[in-house]
C-alpha cells in the first residue's frame, strides 16, 4: 500500500471547504434519524433563537440544531426523551465539526406510543364513555361469573383461587382468548361476544397480569374498549399491577388493581356473608320471641278484664239511665237560660226605641237652651269676642308695619356692605397687591426691587396673577 503524499499547500478554510463539499455529496439532502436528546440548551433571549441538543445512541453523538424559523412547528423535546428527526447533515466551518440542521421531531418508540394511547383516551371521553354517570352497578351477591382471560395464566389462576375461598357457590364461566400480541384485541372482543351470545351472567372479569407497555398494548385498544361498554353484564378490569392502567380501566364498569382484587371486588367474602346471616337469624329469633312474650302478656290482661255478659249489660244499662237523666236536665236547665236572655234582650231592644230616644233628646234641649238664655255671662261672653277680634286685627297690622320697617334697614344695610365690598371696587378695574405672605400692601414705601407679587382682580379666584417690582422711583416733591 503506497502512501500518497501532495506537494500543495492548503490553507485550513479550503480543507474545511472540501469536508463539507464531501459531506454534501456523500448524503442525501433531508434523512430520518432516532436517538435520545441530551444536553437541551435554549440560546436567546427573551425570545428563543435556537435550540442546541445532542442526539446519542449506544455508541455515537452528534450536535443538533434547530433554528427560530422551524420552532413553531415542533415543540420543544425533552432532555432523555426518544425522538425521530428529520435533519440535514451540514458542516460548520468556523467550528470545524458536523451539525445537524433539524426540521422536524417526532416522538419515537414508547413516546409515540403513549400519545397514540392518549389520542385514543381523549375519543374515548369524548363521545362519554368514561363518565361515571355510564357506569353500572355491580351485583352484591353475583350467581354466574364471566372470566375473560387467557385460561392457562397465572392470572386466572389467582382469579379462581379467590372465588372459590370468598364465594365458591357462584358459577364460573371462562371464555378464553389471547391477551398479548396483534391478534389479542380481536380475540378478546369474539371472547365478549361469545359472552353475550351465552347470556345469563350476572358480572363479567377482565383480567391480565403484569408486563411492559408493549405486553399490555391489547388493552388499550379503542375497537375492545368500545365494545366493552357494550356487554349485557357489568365489567370489572384487573389489568396488570396497580401502577397499570390501561384504556379498558377507564371504560369499564369497576376498576381493579390486580386480577385478584378485581375477584374480590366481584364477590363477598362468604364469611362476612355467614356472619350477618347469623347476626341476622339471631335478630329474627329475639324478635319472633319477644311478639311471642307480647302477644301472651296481652291475652292474659284481656281474659281478667273480660267479665260475664249479663253483668256488663246491666252495667251499661244504669249507665245509659243516668245519661238520659242528665239529658233531661240539662235541656231544662238549657230552656230557662234561653228564656231569660230573650227576656232581657226585650229589654234593651224597648230601651232602644227611636220616638223615645227623639223625644229625650229634644227635651234634653229645650232645657238646654232655657239654660243658655238665663245665664248673664253670655251678653258679656259676646263683648269679649268682639274686644279680642280688634286687637288681633290692630297687632296684624302693626306686626306687617315693622316687618316692612325691617326689611327696608336691611336693604341699607346691603347696598352700604355692596359699597365697601372690595369686589366692587375690583369690577370696575381696579386690584389691589398681595405680598408672598398674602399682606395686603397700601403704600410704595412697603415695596422693595424684585419684590415678587400677586395682584388681586376681579377674577383672581380663576386667575392667579404674578408680578415682580422692576424699579422704584422716588418723586421730587412738589412734582
């Protein structure tokens, strides 16, 4: 092998140029690559212009960006995250190293999968088929069970075991299908159907064990989950562990932690149930012989009360004598009373009469008046009214005399304050001077020069007006 060794010198820019022709042409303008995100920085602020990451597998890392023009289409990745991005290979000449110029991320692998789970999820709750108000009671006492499952798991076994200890007089029916792999929705819903076709169960166990997200991936097909709400009994999910939730949980009828807990949520426990049975039958023994004890004490009190006929006629015939009697009496008693009210009633009503009363009254007044006309007060009675009539009428008019002089005096009195009101003076445009402590000043002896001042005119409420003293000339006298 020769070594080929060129005479030319070459700057490090023509070198770095020739590196990135070579990378040009080496790939394909646009490709796919998948890789974990590290080392996410934001560059910018306050608004991003690039995002700078690394993008790693098991053995490799190259640096990523993504510039401002291609951020609104994409959300921003998380640090460890799994992704799939469209990218350009570039090589950066100042650096000295390859870039990746990224348009696009997708989530990849389980992060793909878990927003398909959630698209899924968010359909399922739109059309209602999660609201508790859908879902269905479950029997306490269930004769006949569904068992959904594989028959040769784990789960099924432990399913068993646990009906047979807490309810073991129930029947149990398994319909038998795959629970992992492409094929297992499918299998699950003809499960369901068979299910149906059989009728007469009273609940229905949907039950797995545990595995990753992939393992479970059955259950959380929309095609099973909305056949599950479906099924002419109610269904209990025991899917997994009880950190796993798959979309049937969230559609069925009852959720179980686990297939074990999903048969104890089906049935009671017989003992419990063996319990109350005999608490109850206990109840009922007390009750029966407590109405017995009642119904005994209450016929023994009966037959002493009980007494021959003849003496209990006899009884009952005095007794209705001395009713009749009292009947008598009280109507007699009843008839008199009535009497003397209308008696006195008579009375009133004679006491009452009109041409009676009439000729009183006018007697009444003709004595009256026999009164009034012999009486001397009333000749003098009559002077007095007269006396008063006067004199009210002489005060009224010496009352309206002064009350006139008075107002007259207050006119003066207002038009001599109009004279001597400042205000007066300062409408017919003269004003008077303020000094800063607002002294009014009457003399130029008491101005000095720059002396600032305020004039007060006849808007000086509205107008504030400022001046200063320029100069001060004395007059010769005599001038």
């Amino acid at each position: 092998m020769t070594t080929e060794i060129t005479q030319q010198t070459l700057t490090v820019t023509q070198v770095s140029r020739a590196i990135g022709q070579a990378l040009q042409a080496g790939f394909p303008q646009w490709l796919w690559l998948e890789g974990e995100i590290s080392g996410f920085k934001v560059w910018g602020r306050p608004a991003a212009k690039a995002w700078f990451f690394d993008l790693k597998d098991q053995e490799s890392t190259l640096s990523a960006v993504v510039w401002a023009s291609d951020m609104a289409a994409m959300t921003a990745p998380r640090e460890g995250e799994q992704v799939r991005v469209l990218a350009r290979v570039a090589w950066a000449n100042r650096q000295g190293r390859i870039n990746l110029n990224v348009k696009q991320i997708q989530p990849a692998g389980l992060g793909a999968l878990l927003i398909e789970i959630e698209r899924r999820r968010s359909a399922l709750v739109a059309d209602g088929l999660t609201a508790p108000e859908r879902k269905r009671p479950i029997p306490k006492f269930p004769q006949r069970i569904g068992l959904v499952t594989s028959p040769d798991s784990a789960a099924a076994a432990d399913v068993l075991q646990v009906l047979r200890l807490r309810w073991p007089m129930a029947q149990v029916r398994i319909f038998a299908s795959g629970v992992q792999g492409d094929q297992a929705p499918q299998q699950l819903i003809q499960a369901l159907n068979r299910m149906d076709a059989e009728g007469g169960l009273d609940v229905c166990l949907l039950v797995r064990g545990g595995g990753s997200l992939t393992d479970l991936m059955a259950f959380n097909d929309e095609a099973l989950c909305r056949r599950l709400v479906q099924t002419h009994c109610p269904v209990i999910t025991g899917v997994g562990h009880e950190i796993d939730t798959g979309l049937v949980d969230w559609v069925s009828d009852l959720y179980a932690a686990t297939p074990s807990n999903a048969a104890e949520l089906a049935t009671p426990d017989q003992a419990n149930v063996q319990a109350l049975l005999a608490r109850q039958t206990r109840q009922l023994r007390q009750g029966i012989e407590s109405r017995r004890q009642q119904a005994t004490e209450r016929l023994r009190h009966c037959q002493q009360r009980l007494q021959n006929p003849s003496q209990l006629f006899a009884v009952k015939r005095q007794q209705g004598e001395r009713t009749r009697r009292d009947l008598i009496r009280q109507s007699q008693l009843g008839l008199q009373q009535r009497r003397l009210q209308l008696e006195r009633i008579e009375q009133r009503l004679r006491a009452q009469d009109p041409i009676q009363r009439l000729r009183l009254a006018q007697q009444h007044k003709a004595a009256l008046d026999a009164r009034l006309a012999a009486n001397p007060l009333r000749h003098r009675w009559q002077a007095e009214r007269h006396r008063i009539e006067r004199l009210t009428q002489a005060l009224g008019q010496r009352h309206a005399k002064h009350l006139e002089q008075q107002r007259q005096r207050i006119a003066r009195q207002q038009a001599s304050l109009r004279a001597l009101d400042p205000n007066s003076v300062l409408n017919r445009g003269y004003a008077y001077v303020e000094d800063q402590d607002g002294q009014v000043l009457s003399s130029g002896a008491q101005l000095a020069l720059n002396q600032a001042l305020t004039l007060r005119m006849q808007d000086h409420e509205a107008l504030d007006v400022g001046v200063r003293v320029e100069r001060l000339d004395p007059k010769p006298s005599g001038a």
